[in-house]
C-alpha cells in the first residue's frame, strides 16, 4: 500500500488552503448532479474498459473534464498521458483529487480556453460534451476545434456518435415545473398583470422526467451526429417530421430526447446510453415543448411540421411550425418559437 510522507501531506495540506470554499461550492453545485448519474458514469466507464486496448499506451486529451472522473478511468486502463482541460477555477480541485487518487504521473490538469492550450497529438478524445435537449449549454463545439486541431488520423472520440429523437407526449399526472403554474396564477395576482410572464413560460422549454406511458406516437429521427465528420455550422440545422400516433388522447407537449455511443457501440445500440422515458432516468432528462393549441388525437393520426434549431453561444433558438387535421379538431400549419436561455 503506498504511503504519503509527512512533506507530502503538508504540501497537500498547503494547496488545500489556497483552494477557496467558493471554489469548492462551486465544484459541488457544477458536478456533485453529475456524479449522481450513475447511469451515465457508469455506462462511461463500462465503455471506457470494454476499450481498454484503445486507451493502452494512448495520449488522451479530456475535454471539459470537470471532477476528471473520465481522466481517472483512462489512465487505470494504461494510458501514457491524459490532459485534462477545465476551463473554470474548479480545475483547482480537480488537481487536488488526481494528487489524491496518485495519478499526477499521468494526468496533466490544465485550466484555460481550449483554443488557448498548446497540446501534442492525442490519440484519444473523451468528453462528456452532451447537456440537454443534446446540444444546450454543451462542450461540442470545443470537442469539434479539439479533434481538428489535435486528433490524430484514425483516433477515436468518446462517445462518438449521438441521435436526436422527437414524439408527442399528454399532460402527466404530476405537471413539469414551470408548466405546471395555471394561466389564471399569471393573468394577474395581487392587483398586478403578469400575463407576459405567462407568455414567456410558454417559450421556453421544459426540461423535466416524463413517463413512458404519456408517449403518444411513435419517435422520429430527426438528426444522427458522427463526432468524426460532424462541422459547427452543422449544429443549426431544418428537418420535417412526421409523428404518428399510437393511441388516443389529448396531446399537449412535443417531447425531444436523444442517445449516444461509444466506438463499437454506436448511438442507437443496446449499450449505448439513452435518455428516453422508457429508459434510466438521466441527468438530461428530457425536453418538452408546450403546444399552442387544443389538440385530441386518435390512434393513427399524424402530426405534420418542420423542426428547426439555431445554436449560438449561450442559447438555443426553435422554430417548430406545426399543423393537424382530423375528424375531431382542425389546426392550421403555424410557428411557434421557442428559447432555451443560458447565463
């Protein structure tokens, strides 16, 4: 068992105090939901050792590494060098643990923007570079520069593919968050008109758990990511699609969800990993989109529109134009926009 000198430990003990508690707040509220995802950290994991021979004798590169969990698992798998890259101050504590766990003989900490960093050629790329609704507040546009600018020919992305899904939803029985406010709380309240408070609510997507059993239709495809081929510009894109539905009932949502896979294990597979509400919850949940309009369905119907997403910075901008026809309501094709709003 190794041991830790007493010049070790005072030197940790050292850093330890030049590590403010803001720092440390700041680490547990960024990444203590995501170590709670055990469904995520532990499919990455069982990827990361199903591909141990790719890791072996690799020089990898994390992005966005955060805790650097990922960091830690490939190395134990035999990689030569990990750089794992945190461009907020908690990579201070991440340098800490990786003291800790005795791995700072293969895992460089850097802090930085990624377009600042000088970096050999790495074999490997690993990020956990999904955030909701697949494309919000993620690292993807860094693991896109990373792998042009560092990336290897033939080396891999962890995970490597991804697919973003579409179907329509009901009401559940426990309302979603924001959604769940009735429109006479913000008509007016205490002598105050709120009602563009209400508007607002309306466009913006909810992120929240939906049970399997209010899935109306049937899912569409309405994007595949290869990480390998996949360009920036390609993160704005216009589908149509088609929902069919499965049963009758009163539809209020359009639902997005997605899923990812490893090399081997493309998205898709039965090992890869899922945030469908038929599948583990995970810490993306999924996206709903409240529709505008009273909408039954009978079973067989379809809900005909064009989806379409701009990504910039800091938000996430959906135009959905929509429309349905059957023996029981008569919508006619219209738009409704919506954002999702980062700090």
């Amino acid at each position: 068992m190794a041991t830790i000198t007493a010049e070790a430990q005072q030197s940790e003990e050292a850093e330890q105090d030049t590590i403010s508690t803001e720092v440390y707040a700041r680490f547990l509220q960024r990444h203590e939901y995501v170590l709670r995802d055990e469904v995520t950290m532990r499919g990455f994991k069982a990827a990361i050792e199903a591909n141990a021979e790719l890791f072996r004798g690799a020089t990898v590169l994390e992005v966005g590494c955060g805790s650097g969990l990922l960091s830690f698992w490939v190395a134990r798998q035999g990689a030569a060098r990990v750089f794992a890259v945190e461009p907020t101050d908690v990579w201070q504590v991440t340098r800490q643990l990786v003291k800790v766990n005795q791995l700072e003989h293969v895992i460089d900490v850097l802090h930085g923007q990624l377009q600042q960093l000088q970096l050999p050629p790495v074999d490997v790329i690993v990020s956990k570079w999904m955030g909701a609704c697949l494309m919000f507040s993620s690292t993807l546009e860094d693991v896109l520069y990373a792998r042009d600018k560092w990336l290897k020919p033939g080396g891999c992305i962890f995970p490597s593919s991804a697919n973003l899904y579409m179907a329509v939803a009901e009401q559940p029985r426990q309302p979603l968050d924001l959604l769940s406010s009735p429109l006479r709380y913000w008509t007016r309240f205490a002598g105050v008109n709120l009602s563009h408070a209400w508007h607002i609510i309306l466009r913006t997507p909810v992120v929240g758990l939906l049970d399997a059993s209010h899935v109306l239709s049937q899912r569409q495809l309405l994007r595949h990511f290869d990480l390998h081929t996949l360009q920036p510009h390609e993160l704005s894109f216009s589908v149509p699609f088609k929902l069919r539905t499965l049963r009758q009932a009163l539809a209020k949502y359009l639902l997005l969800y997605f899923d990812f896979g490893f090399p081997g294990h493309p998205a898709g597979a039965t090992t890869s990993i899922s945030t469908s509400p038929s599948a583990a919850a995970t810490q993306w949940k999924q996206t709903l989109f409240r529709l505008d309009d009273h909408l039954p369905l009978c079973q067989g119907d379809l809900l005909c529109g064009q989806f379409e997403v701009g990504r910039s910075a800091r938000h996430l901008d959906f135009d959905i134009t929509w429309g349905c026809h059957n023996q029981l309501v008569d919508v006619e094709t219209h738009t409704q926009i919506y954002r999702m709003q980062g700090d």
